[in-house]
C-alpha cells in the first residue's frame, strides 16, 4: 500500500497550490514517484526536495527531513540536535504537548539552521501555530514549507562536489517512505 494519498503529480500541486512557488516544474499527471524521479535530472533537481515534501504525509515528511538532516551532518551542535529531536520526538508520539515543545524550540531557534525548520515542520502539522490564546490554525502547506526549506538549507552546507549525489539520497529516501510501509513507518527505525 502507498504511503502518499495521491495517484497524479497535478493532484499534489491541486491539494498544495503554495507547492507552484516552490517547484519550478510544471504539474503533470505522472505518478508522483515518477514525477520526483524525473525532477532528479531536470535543470532544478531542488525541485525534487520540494516535491518529496509535499508529497508524503505531515508526519512522515517531518520523520524524512529528520533523517535527511542527521544523513548530511552526524554530528549537529548541541542545540541543532535538541531541535531534530523535538521533531522527532512528534513523530514518535504525535500528541499535542510534544508538537507544543516543538513550536518553542522552532520559535527560539536559529532560522538559517536547517533543525530549527525541522522542528516548525512537527510544529506546523497542525493545531494551533501560536502561542497559548493566539489562536492561528496552522494551514496544510505549512509542514511541507518548513521541511523543504531544513533540506534545502543542509543540503546548500555539503561540499558542492557532493551535494547532487546527497540531494538524490535525500529524494531516495522519500521514495523508500513511498515504497516500504513497513520498515520505513515513522518511528520504527533509527
């Protein structure tokens, strides 16, 4: 069984439209696993980045930024790895008080760092996005955003002779979510 809700590319850009302004490609209705694929070798293989972000699931979107942030740095200053693991602590356990403390970490955090974007990815899943009596609904596009731009940012810190072949580990990791429900389920592996 897929872990992505959508048969088409178009159906992800339909369900996200705030994906057209941070994927240059345009829409077609391949398959999304086969649409990713082909944005790997287009002229914006970032695009592959976005894409993958809005294609799965909230939760496991935030679980792949996080394992894709951990494959590009394995050893992340203390504070960095503090926020990955707010965010993954949601993912283990999605309750409201675990996405909370994700939100303040994310809030304090530095926002050229790619964890602090992994954390506001847990923390945009939903509910409220502000603090306690300033209620703003996180809207859906918001997890996506956020973990496209933890990526982007880690991936711009690779040397450049390696960031393509580390970028398509990244995207080969979402696809794996894609493929492997069950040893790929958030909270399974480590």
């Amino acid at each position: 069984m897929a872990r992505i809700r959508f048969s088409t590319a178009r159906e992800v850009f339909e369900a996200f439209p705030a994906a057209r302004a941070d994927i240059e490609a345009e829409p077609s209705d391949d398959p999304p696993q086969l649409f990713v694929e082909a944005l790997l070798d287009s002229p914006t293989p970032e695009d592959a980045i976005g894409f993958s972000a809005y294609m799965l699931p909230r939760r496991e979107a935030v679980w792949w930024t996080c394992q894709c942030l951990r494959a590009l740095d394995s050893m992340p200053p203390a504070e960095e790895g503090a926020a990955i693991q707010s965010a993954e602590t949601w993912v283990r356990e999605p309750e409201e008080h675990r996405r909370r403390a994700a939100l303040e970490i994310g809030e304090r955090g530095d926002n050229r760092s790619p964890a602090t974007w992994a954390a506001l990815a847990a923390a945009w899943s939903g509910g409220n996005m502000m603090r306690e009596g300033q209620p703003v609904q996180a809207p859906p596009h918001l997890t996506a955003k956020a973990a496209r731009a933890a990526v982007l940012i880690a991936l711009a810190r690779v040397p450049a002779r390696q960031r393509g072949s580390q970028l398509r580990a990244c995207v080969e990791h979402a696809l794996s979510l894609v493929r492997d429900e069950t040893t790929a389920r958030p909270g399974l592996q480590l």
